[in-house]
C-alpha cells in the first residue's frame, strides 16, 4: 500500500514535546484512538517533520527548550504546509495570557495536561473533523463565485455583507436557521448576528482580523430571531473588486448543534451510568487516578467497593423496574454519605464504589466504610413495597495496597469477596496486615491518652557545646514514653500520632513543664544555671493561649525565664508570619530565648527572617551530613552562618558526628554545636554524673 493510501486511512498526528514521558503517553492515547503517531522533541524537529511528513494535525507542547510552542505554531502558519493545519497546544498553564498567545500565534485550540486519553482522542476527532469542514468550506467559496444555484442550494448558511459588515444578501438557509425573514437582511449586521458568548474583544478580534488578512475562521454563536443562538463553524473572506479594494464579504457558516449534541451525549455514555447519573467504571478509575496524583505524602486514598447482597432476588421477584428504583435510591443514599470533594460510582450492574479524597488516619476508613453500610439499614420503598437490603464492602488503601487506581480498585472487589465470604454484611481490608496494622494504631492511641494521664512520659537531654572552647552551654529537652508493656518509646513512633489525634498539645505542656521542672530543680541543687531548650509543635504554636501556657509553667515551676530556650521550626512560623511575629514578641518580651530549628528545610526569604524576633537559628542536621560529601550542603552552611551573624543571630549545628564535622564548623564561625560526637541523649541520672 502507497503511503498516501494509507494516509488516506488513517490521519498521522505530530506530537512534539520535549519530555520523552509525555510523548510516550501522547502516543499510547492517540495509538489507541487509531491514529498514526510521528515524534518530535523540539519545535526545529517538528518543522522538518511537517515539511517531511505533512501531518494532519499536530499536538503542540508550549514549554520547550531550543523554539517554544508558540514560535513554532507562528512558524509553522507561514509556511505552505500550515497554513491550514490543524494545530493544538498542550500545556498545563490555565492563564488568560497563555492562550492569548497561542491563538496568537495561530493555534486551533489548546489541551490542559494531565492528558485524558478518551477526552483528547474526541478533541482530536472534533479538530479534524472541523478541518475538512474548513476546507469544504473554501471549496464552497469557489464554487459561489461560478454558481448562484449553489449559493441558493446551500444546506449551509451564506451570507454577504458590504465593507461596513451590513448584510446584502443571504440564502435560504440562514433564513431557515435564523428565523429572519429576507426582508429583515437590510437592518442585520455581523453585530447583529453575535450572540451573548462573546464580548467586545471578540468582535474586535474578528474585525481586525478580517482587516489586516481579509478572512477570519472560528466559531461564531449566531443569534436568532427569538433571541435563541446556536453555534455555528463560520468563514469569513473578503471578495475585492476590480480596483482591488474591499467590495464584499463573503460568511460561509455550518450549524454545529447536532454535533455538539451529538458529542455531549457520546461523551456522557462514555463516562456516566444513565440509571444512576454516577460516574461509571472508567470515569471513577479516572478521578481515583487523579486523586493518586494530588495525594499529600502522609495522606491515605480510600477506595470502598461495595457489592448488594443478594440483590438477583429483587429483580427475579419484584421485577427490573423495581430493581432500578432500589439502585438509584442507592446512589442517593451514598452521595448523601460522602462529601462535595469524593465521588460514588456504579462500577458493575449492582456493585458501587467510593473515592474519600484523603484521609489522614487508616481508622478513619473503618469509621466511613460502617458509615457506608449504614446507608441500608432502612428498607428501600419500591413499587412493590418495602425491601430490605445488605452490602458487604471492601477497603483498599493507597499507598499501602496498591500506587495505581486499577489496582486499588481490583484489591478493594478481592476484599469484598472475602467480606461476602465472612458472612456477608459487613466491611473488610484488604490484607490481614492493614487489618492489624489499624488496630495497632487505635491501641496506641488508647494507650497514649492513658500514657498522659499516667504520667508515663520522661525526658532525656541532649548536651550542646561552644564550638569553639568545647564549653557546655544547654541542653535540649527530648520526649521518651515508658510504656508499660512496649517498654522506652521512641518519639518518631507517638509524636506523629500525638500531632494526628490533637494530643500534641497536652503532651507538650507537660514536656514543657517537667523540663523546667527539672532545670530548677538542678540550680536549687547547686550546678551552675544553663538553658534548657524544648521543642514547641505546629499545633502548640497555634494553640491561642500558647503564651499564657509558657508563663503559667514557668511560674509554678519557679524557673526564670531566661534559663529556657523555645525552638520553632521556620515551616510552622511561615504559615501565619504576622500572628507568629506577635507571639514570638510576647516569649521574647518574657526573657525567653527563641530558636529557628531546622533552618534551611523550609522557605523562609531573608526579607522574612530579619522581621522575626529570633535569637539563634539550628541548621539542620541533614546539611551537617554532607558537608563533606556533596559541595552545596558546605555552601550553604557557610551561607546560614554569615548570614544569621549579619543579622546578630548565634547559630547551633546539630547531628554533628565526626571531629572533622566539628572543626569544619569551628573554622566557619558557628557558635554552638550538638551530635553524637558529644554526647547522646542521657536521662535525668546521667546528666548529673555529667554535670557532676
């Protein structure tokens, strides 16, 4: 077969994009439309290919290295060979300007990343379809010119206006469509014609346009003479005449309403159950995709299957009407479950599926999916009476069992059989180990309320010396749980739970006040007076009565204030500055000290940082860790310590391991220093052997 013929068969799309990621996806989306796919990695590649290849249309990235989309498409409108090629710009950028610029430069339209396989290959089919109808469109411009039987004959709507865009003559067809009589064409203009869609600047547009090139393409919402409007594919050209001027021009316009029509309804098939209006299997695999994609690294996505138990019986005994009324009654019960942001599908004939968009805790599943269930403790009325009705659900958990949305989907059916098979009417995990692992995490939970009520939280001190003399200058306070049966608990292991369950905030007042419990207690004891940092959480910080805490403490412990240092990371500061500045003024007020912990991991600018009543900022330790090892982590501790020395601030490294780490610091002037290298956290009897 010629290449031709095959051209002829099937259309050869052009995808230029300069990530080999993207054009792979483009390719499998287009390739599973049935199209023919050719591959360029920047714009100077898809000028030779089109002048090679002579594509049908091509799918056009606007960020690219070399020649962007937008010069490209401008390029490639000079040429011969896109002149009239359709051209779509893919870009993930929504802004006006951008596709401003796009059209511009003569694209036909544009496409928003992240690609959906099934909507692009419809564009796709739309664009071309309307460039065969373009090109039809200029046949029939031809053909007006030898043939007024053809201008009268047209199905589609033609009209001619003078210069000033006045209406002088028009074929039946617009009358037909319109609903003006030819009689009424003297008082009509383009104007006239332009319906409500389209504001000022799209009549500027289309009259520059007509203007400067003498033709204009596009749609066009053509007003009728009810007030109605339909959309229409509209050419306009200019006819000149002798002298070469401007006499006429000529609007050649194709009603696209059955197409869009056509289209809406080929599109809701495709993606929505007709008897429920719930999106369908492929639709929810989509937004579960989607919400796969926007997951926050500690969030959880939730996927519910459900499965009617023993729903046959309702159609065999009651009939499939019946069986109808029950499922949309389903479908309402479960969207009246869920919120604006989740989705329900119909995903099978009597079988259901929910999409919670995040959770933060796994318990929370177990609680939505008894929620769910309870959507069929009441009988669903049906013409044939009260029915009684049960499900049984399974629970799949991203990221936990399964990265992609068919997965989870297919994990979460396997648990629901397993649910069917326990006994029908209630919910099940996926795996025995997200079983456990929920139970695990709501013991430790019950025990960390009963931990605090206990008293079974303890401190141990970490040391921090001058960098310089070696001298001992602090501690910082670090929170231990001895719990009964699990003995010493790590903080990496509650400390996150705590922060979850709103327990942060209890535990830290008592940290707050057993550290400065403890550092009066050594200066009634004799050892000379030193500060004692503690960390403050995010949700301490925004607790209101923050500052009244501190000062209750340090009042019934009787600790002056300025024995005890505060660390804050910038993170947490930088989430509200303003209310932050005005607390941080309160502690400082107080003769507290305040540290920026972890400084450098977050954003803080420098315009912020002087703003903030610090005393001393902490650089992480993850920087401290490769000072040697990778050239940027050394750049920028040297940065962090002249900076906070031109602003007045100490600087405290943390993590310090290595003696090499410790003169590397000595050398660049930080003040303090904390790690391993030192000392480790001791409690309370080995800080004073070390006092000692």
């Amino acid at each position: 077969m010629s290449q031709s013929a095959a051209r002829s068969e099937t259309p050869l799309v052009l995808v230029v994009d300069d990530e080999a990621f993207m054009r792979k996806v483009l390719r499998d989306a287009l390739e599973q439309g049935g199209y023919a796919v050719l591959e360029a990695r920047d714009g100077l590649e898809a000028l030779a290919a089109a002048r090679e290849h002579s594509p049908d249309l091509v799918l056009l990235d606007v960020v690219m290295p070399k020649l962007d989309g937008i010069a490209t498409c401008a390029r490639l409108r000079r040429r011969p060979e896109g002149e009239h090629l359709p051209i779509l710009m893919v870009t993930a950028a929504e802004d006006t300007a951008t596709i401003n610029l796009a059209y511009g430069a003569g694209a036909t339209d544009f496409i928003s990343k992240p690609i959906n396989a099934t909507h692009l290959n419809h564009h796709i089919r739309y664009i071309l379809r309307s460039s065969r109808l373009f090109a039809d469109l200029r046949q029939n411009e031809a053909r007006l010119r030898l043939s007024a039987k053809v201008f009268e004959c047209s199905g589609e709507m033609i009209l001619v206006t003078d210069p000033a865009g006045r209406i002088v003559d028009a074929n039946a067809s617009f009358s037909r469509l319109t609903g003006y009589p030819p009689e009424a064409l003297p008082a009509l203009g383009l104007d006239a014609l332009m319906a409500d869609v389209h504001d000022a600047a799209f009549a500027r547009k289309l009259r520059a346009s007509l203007v400067t090139r003498g033709e204009w393409k596009g749609e066009f919402w053509i007003r009728c003479k009810n007030g109605g409007s339909f959309p229409a594919l509209v050419a306009i050209n200019a006819v000149h005449g002798e002298e070469g001027g401007v006499s006429h021009f000529v609007a050649i316009a194709a009603d696209l309403s059955r197409l869009r029509e056509t289209e809406q309804r080929l599109h809701y098939l495709a993606n929505f159950d007709p008897l429920t209006d719930l999106p369908n299997r492929l639709r929810f695999g989509e937004r579960l995709q989607q919400s796969l994609a926007e997951r926050i690294p500690t969030g959880i996505v939730p996927v519910f299957y459900l499965d009617l138990d023993d729903f046959k019986e309702i159609n065999e005994t009651l009939g499939h009407q019946a069986g109808d009324e029950v499922l949309r009654e389903i479908a309402r019960r479960l969207q009246g479950c869920i919120g604006e942001r989740d989705t329900v599908g119909r995903v099978g004939g009597d079988e259901f599926a929910v999409l919670m968009r995040s959770f933060s805790l796994s318990e929370e599943a177990a609680g939505m999916a008894e929620r769910l269930l309870e959507c069929f403790a009441r009988p669903f009325t049906t013409l044939g009476g009260e029915v009684f009705l049960n499900a049984s659900a399974g629970v799949a958990l991203s990221p936990h069992d399964g990265l992609s949305g068919e997965e989870l989907i297919r994990n979460a059916q396997t648990a629901m059989h397993h649910a069917k098979q326990a006994g029908k009417h209630r919910f099940v995990f996926f795996s025995e180990r997200m079983n456990h692992q929920v139970r695990e995490r709501l013991l430790l939970k019950n025990n960390l309320r009963q931990g605090l009520s206990r008293d079974e939280f303890l401190l141990h001190y970490q040391p921090k010396f001058d960098s310089r003399s070696g001298r001992f200058t602090g501690l910082e306070a670090l929170a231990r749980w001895q719990h009964p049966g699990r003995g010493l608990v790590w903080p990496s292991h509650f400390i996150p739970l705590a922060e979850e369950t709103g327990l942060i905030v209890p535990l830290g007042e008592s940290v707050l006040e057993i550290a400065c419990a403890q550092n009066r207690a050594w200066q009634a004891r004799g050892f000379p007076p030193f500060r004692v940092a503690v960390n403050l959480s995010a949700q301490q910080f925004r607790d209101r009565d923050l500052v009244a805490t501190v000062r209750g403490v340090l009042q019934r412990t009787g600790l002056a204030s300025n024995w005890l240092e505060l660390e804050i990371t910038e993170t947490v500061i930088m989430q509200d500055t303003e209310r932050a500045v005005a607390i941080l003024e309160q502690l400082r007020a107080m003769g507290i000290r305040i540290t920026l912990d972890d400084f450098g991991t977050g954003y803080s600018s420098l315009s912020y940082l002087k703003r903030l009543p610090v005393d001393c900022l902490k650089i992480d330790y993850t920087f401290i860790k490769g000072i040697f090892s990778d050239p940027q982590d050394a750049a920028i501790v040297r940065a962090i310590i002249a900076m906070a020395h031109s602003l007045r601030l100490k600087v405290v490294a943390e993590g310090v391991e290595t003696e090499a780490q410790r003169v590397f610091l000595r050398e660049q002037g930080c003040d303090e220093v904390q790690g391993y290298l030192a000392a480790m956290p001791l409690p309370v009897q080995e800080v004073e052997q070390y006092l000692a």
